[in-house]
C-alpha cells in the first residue's frame, strides 16, 4: 500500500538555526498537507499544497511540493522556542481520496 | 479554520467497560470523520473512516465490533471502545472533513483513555 515516508525522525537545534523536515511518497500524491502538533496537544493543519513545483510560505515556514508530487519539505528560517512540536505530513493518493496517509512525524526540540 | 470538538477529553476506566468518545463539528458540516489512535511518540494511525448515514470503514487489523463507530448526523460522530482492555490505552483522535475547503481535514483536541 501507499507508504509516506518522513525524516529525520528527531531534529534537535539551537534556537536560531534552520529546520528542515522531508516527506516523500512511494506513489504520486494529488496533494499533501503539512500539521503540526504541540507536545500534549493535537495535530494543527498548517497547510496544504496541490499543484506540481508548489512554493508556499507562512511567516518564517517555507512549504515545497515536488515536481513529480511525491515529495514535499517543510524549513523553517530561525527557529524559535514556539517552532517546537511534532510536524507531520500526510498524503492523499488520489484526489477526491478520503484517506490522509501520515509520515511518521518530525519532532523538533530547540535548545533556547 | 474549523472547529472540531471531542468528548471528554480524558476517561480512566476499569477493564471491561465501555468507553464512548463523541466528536463533532462545531461550524461546518462533515460528512466524513475519521478516528486515528496515537501511542506516546508515535505517528497517527487511521483506525477507520466514518461516514455519515452509512457503515463505517475499517481500517486492516482494526477489529470492528470492538470498535463501534456510529454518524448519526453530519455534525457527530461517535467512538465506543467495548469491553476496554488495559492495551486500548491510547490518544484516540478524531477527525473532520470540510467538504468546502478541498478536503482539509481538522482534528479535535483528543481523548486520552487509560484503562486500568
């Protein structure tokens, strides 16, 4: 079945360095969304990005979404102590697809 | 964004009793809801995908009469874990589907079971 793959598992940096998490897909996606969960807390939507090559930016979160839509990177320019959580990407095979396939997550810890 | 509420948010129970979580829609509606366990550390795993009006789906390995999952209306869903062992100790954590925004889905804050 379809497996989204994410890495590295754990990120820890000092604050003020930059993050970057990568998720990649054994088949095409029709999008892929980007979430977010605080320790203790539950999976936030950040964003979701459809088209072929698609660039997004929130603030400091710069969002990919690959040429051949099977991989996607998130990177976060200067990290703050707030960026610190869990980050998972999941994919939709085929659109119009009820089922979201999760990565495993990125945790990230930042050291202040 | 959407509002996805569950209920409660924390249950401690004795084995061999059922638990049941509700889940809702605050400010849209959702035909689709879907429940996901999360172990400590861990990524969230897709139990099943409830639908509104008709049976649930299920994912593999995720037994369905223990299980149960009811969408009564396009706003509600429900989770009931029967006869709860101390091994269904988890983050049960639902989800819905915004039909009007390309599928987004928005989950609610979680249901921590402990199971004694």
């Amino acid at each position: 079945g379809q497996q989204v793959m994410q890495i590295p598992q754990y990120q820890h940096v000092q604050e003020g360095e930059d993050f970057t998490t990568y998720c990649n897909s054994s088949t095409t996606l029709s999008n892929i969304q980007w979430y977010k969960q605080r320790p203790g807390g539950h999976p936030v939507f950040l964003i979701q990005l459809v088209k072929s090559g698609e660039v997004k930016k929130q603030k400091r979160l710069t969002f990919q979404f690959g040429e051949a839509k099977k991989n996607s990177s998130l990177h976060i320019t200067a990290t703050q102590t707030t960026d610190v959580g869990t980050y998972f990407c999941a994919g939709r095979r085929v659109q119009g697809a009820q089922k979201l396939v999760f990565g495993q997550g990125t945790r990230l810890t930042i050291n202040p | 964004g959407a509002v996805v509420s569950q209920h409660p948010s924390w249950v401690i129970c004795k084995s061999g009793t059922s638990v049941k979580i509700e889940c809702r829609s605050l400010d849209f509606q959702a035909t689709t809801m879907f429940w996901y366990r999360q172990f400590p550390k861990q990524s969230l795993m897709l139990m099943a995908t409830s639908n509104e009006g008709s049976k649930a789906t299920y994912e593999q390995g995720v037994e369905k009469d223990k299980f149960l999952i009811n969408h009564a209306s396009l706003t509600l869903s429900t989770l009931t874990v029967t006869s709860a062992h101390p091994e269904d100790s988890s983050f049960y954590i639902c989800s819905a589907r915004d039909q009007g925004a390309v599928g987004t889905q928005y989950f609610g804050p979680g249901t921590r079971l402990t199971v004694l």
